[in-house]
C-alpha cells in the first residue's frame, strides 16, 4: 500500500499531470412535477390548498390520500371500460404513498384528508353496534319464548303424549347477527383482511400512517400468500380462503384500496430488495408516488380553518357514498337469463376515448423506451391508474353517463404528475449513491478512513448506506468516475486489490 502512495507521490514530484479537478456529484434525486391542483375535483381543491397553507405542508401531503379516500368509494358503486367495445375493466381503487422525511407533516395532513371518509367509518361502527344491540335483545327474547315453549311442550306430552307441540318448538331466532360495514381498515393480518372483504364485497380502504412494517412483512419470503392476496386485491376478483379452524371463506370480488406515509430512505432500500429477490413482482410499483420536493421556507399560520370548503369537500364524500349506479347511467353485463351481472361500468365518451387512445399509444412508446429497471412496471400500471382516476373525478363533480373528456384530461394530468415521481423513485438508486459517495469523502477527510483506502476497509465499518458490498462498490466507482478519487491496483501476488485515495483538488471542502 505505501509503495502505492510512494509512486503517486513520485509522479507528482516528477511533474506528472494530476487528476483534473473533481466535478460536482449528481443531484440526489431527479426532478418532479408539482402537484396540478387544477386537476383536482372543485368540491376538493379549496380544501386541499387550505389545508396545505394552514399546515404549511406540500399540496401532494392532502391531495393524493383524498383522491385515494374519494376512489375507494367509486369503486364500491361502478367500474369503467376504457374502449368502446371490449370488456376490459379497470376498478376505482387506487394505491398510493406520501413519501417524506419525518417532520414534514405527512401524518397530520393525511389525517385532514381522511376525515370525511373517518366519519363514515364513525358512523357506519355506531349504527352497527346500535343494531348489534337490538339484535341480542331479540336473541334474548328469542331464548325465552324457546324456554317457555320447551316447558309448555312438556306440560302438553305429560298430559297426551300425542299431542301436536311442534308449534312450541319452533324456533324463532334464526336471523343473523348483523355485519358491520366497513370504509377503513388499519392494522390486520392479510386473513382478518379477506374476513372483512367477504362481509364487504364492495371493498375497504385500508390506511398506514408508516406503511414501512406491512411492505417489509410482505417482502418476506414466509409471507408469500398474504403477498399473493394483497396483489390480487389491487386487480380485483374472486379469491377463496381454505384453513383449518377458519373453514372456506370467499371473497367475491378483493378490491383494496391503499394509503400509506413512509420516510424516502427505507423507500429506496425496498425498491433495492424487490429488485435483488423474488419480491420484484410488481408490488411497489402499484403504489402511485407523491414525492415532493420540500425547500420552501416556513411560515407561521394560526387562522380558523376555511369552513365553507370543509363543509363542500365533506359533502361530496356523502354524495359519493351514496352513489347509485342506475342514477350514473352505468351498464351491465348480463347473464343468459338477462339478469345483471357484476359491477355496473361506465365508459368513456367519444371525445374522451380519443384522448385516452393517444395517450395509451405514447405509453406503449415510453414502455418500450425506459431505461430504469423497474420503471417498465410502474409506468404498465398507469392503464389501471388513469381510468380510475377519471371514473373518480367524473363522479366526484357530479357527472353522469360516459366519463367525460374534461375528467379524462385532468386524469391525463395527474398522470403526468405521477409518473415524474415514479421516474424519481425508480432512479433513487442514484440518491444512495451520491449520499454514500458524500460519506466516504467526509469520511477520509475527518481521519476515519485513512487516506489511502480499499473498497473492504469502507465496507467493515457499516455506515449507514454503506453497510453492503453493492452500495460501497457504486459509491466509490461514482467518485472515481467524477474524479474526487484516484484508483490505483494493488498488487497482491493473486487477484489485484483496489486502492483509492482522494484526489487533490477533493482534500478540502
């Protein structure tokens, strides 16, 4: 090692030209496109900004769980077909993530977005339990007539036993205990989850403050069949339980809807696991992503929140949970009987269809065209995301028939909106990277490395982000590469070594 530096000391003296001066390491992540307010429903859009302003936190933080929150319940009521003639059928529901670093009031704007779609939960618990009551008093009831009846029908058979007492022994609690309707679900196992998705076919929304645990349990290689469950109710469809001690149980149709808040580190690293193992399925590239960029300055804002906008945003959830699929002008599939037949659906209109198609064909392009593994995936699910969000912002302002070329194009622009930060996510390897390049430099230059180093010596320490052979590998071919190091070979009698040592415009900050 010391006839390494020795030689690179002696070029130098010998007037030996030095490294050029490093060059400026890449941005961390690559840029995104500001959340398009102008595309959300108007019952929504004066809500989310106050809320926003009054939290001073992104638009993103409130727009992505309402929108999330409004298509879990369209998608109870009505599906959409996206061409004219084909039965290809996209359901309402929409996963997402609100990614941040803690903070940045990704929890509390969530938790305004999801308070109308919360009362309904509310209300739907208390009504239950008011008929849960009733019910047990009937039970009661019941149970006390069956006593009476047993004693009358003995008295009857001790005196005649011939006598007709099967009127007294009739039962008369057969009704069954009511089911408890469900809109939002939170911490569950995947079997607990089909249990409820059976009592409520129309489907749930299931919310996660951090949503890092329930991606990690799903990562797993033991927890394959709750993964297959979760990527089946993303799609839709029929899936059917078998356990002993459970017995059968079907869901007729799984449609899950999901909003989660996760912190961009343990993000990256998921996305880095799923590409290294046999969790690349597909999974988080379902989620759409609201990553946004978060460098404004701070304001204090101690105001009463806009009421009026509250109460209009609110309402449209109540209309939405009271949607009716005949008073939408859906269609219906029918039997060989004429009797409908699964989810009612709408279609596009002519305008709108047009507009879609040459979206879809640019698509098929940029799918052909990407360049970031895992990219191709996320961008294929946007042919479930844009329909759904055009049925929701359709239903959301009232409209009925055909979904309309107004909601499409405002689809079309969330899309393009999603899809920068899809590109950012995907392309996040790089953010690792560029953070590890930045350690190994402060590293070398604080003494904790010492300054002629090899890729093992950075790998022993375990710093964060660069605790893997992989992560230590790219950071420091990043730095060489931009020339902040020099790397040189070690010879070792057998497989050369890799010495590196900073350059000498990198020895100063």
């Amino acid at each position: 090692m010391n006839a390494i530096v020795e030689d690179l000391a002696a070029a130098r003296a010998a007037g030996a030209p030095l490294p050029k001066a490093p060059r400026p390491l890449p941005a961390e992540l690559l840029p995104v496109d500001p959340f398009p307010l102008d595309a959300l429903p108007d019952a929504f859009r004066p809500w989310v900004a106050d809320v926003a302003e009054r939290m001073q936190c992104p638009p993103d933080f409130v727009a992505v769980p309402m929108l999330v929150a409004a298509g879990a319940l369209v998608a109870r009521r009505v599906a959409i077909r996206p061409q004219r003639r084909t039965d290809w059928t996209e359901c309402g529901n929409l996963w997402a993530l609100i990614v941040g670093r803690p903070g940045i009031m990704k929890s509390p704007a969530m938790t305004q977005a999801l308070a109308p779609i919360e009362r309904l939960e509310v209300r739907a618990a208390d009504a239950f339990n008011e008929q849960a009551a009733q019910h047990r008093a009937e039970a009661m009831a019941a149970k006390l007539r069956a006593e009476a009846g047993r004693k009358e029908a003995a008295k009857l058979l001790a005196k005649n036993r011939a006598a007709d007492v099967s009127h007294l022994l009739h039962p008369d609690d057969d009704d069954e205990a009511p089911t408890r309707q469900r809109y939002v679900v939170n911490d569950l196992t995947y079997e607990k989850l089909g249990e409820v998705l059976a009592q409520n076919p129309d489907g749930v929304l299931s919310v996660r403050d951090e949503i890092r645990g329930l991606l990690l349990h799903l990562a797993r290689e033991e927890s394959a069949p709750a993964r297959a469950f979760y990527l089946q109710a993303w799609s839709g469809g029929r899936y059917t339980f078998d356990r002993i001690g459970r017995g059968t149980v079907t869901v007729p149709d799984a449609r899950l809807s999901i909003i989660g808040g996760i912190q961009p580190g343990p993000l990256c690293e998921l996305v880095r696991q799923a590409r290294r193992g046999a969790g690349d399925d597909g999974m988080i590239e379902r989620f759409l992503i609201a990553w946004p960029d978060f460098t404004g300055t701070w304001r204090e804002v101690d105001r009463w929140p806009e009421t009026a906008a509250r109460h209009t945003a609110w309402e449209a959830f109540d209309r939405l949970d009271g949607l009716n699929a005949e008073a939408l002008g859906a269609e219906h599939d029918t039997d060989s009987d004429g009797n409908a037949r699964g989810l009612p659906f709408l279609r596009l209109d002519d305008d709108a269809r047009e507009a879609f198609r040459d979206w879809h064909a640019e698509l098929q392009r940029d799918l052909r065209a990407a360049d970031a593994e895992g990219l191709e995936g996320a961008l294929s699910k946007f042919r479930h995301h844009i329909p759904a969000l055009a049925l929701l912002l359709h239903a959301a302002d009232g409209g009925a028939g055909p979904v309309s070329k107004s909601a499409t194009l405002r689809a079309l622009a969330l899309a393009e909106y999603f899809a920068s930060h899809a590109r950012r996510l995907h392309a996040s390897g790089r953010r690792l990277a560029v953070r590890g390049a930045r350690l190994i430099i402060d590293k070398v230059r604080s003494g904790e490395l010492p300054a002629e180093f090899t890729l093992r010596e950075v790998h022993q320490r375990g710093w964060a982000g660069l605790s893997e052979h992989a992560a230590v590998s790219e950071a420091l071919d990043l730095l060489v590469v931009h020339g902040w190091l020099i790397e040189a070979e070690l010879p070792t009698g057998g497989r050369p070594k890799l010495l590196y040592c900073l350059a000498e415009g990198a020895r100063r900050g």
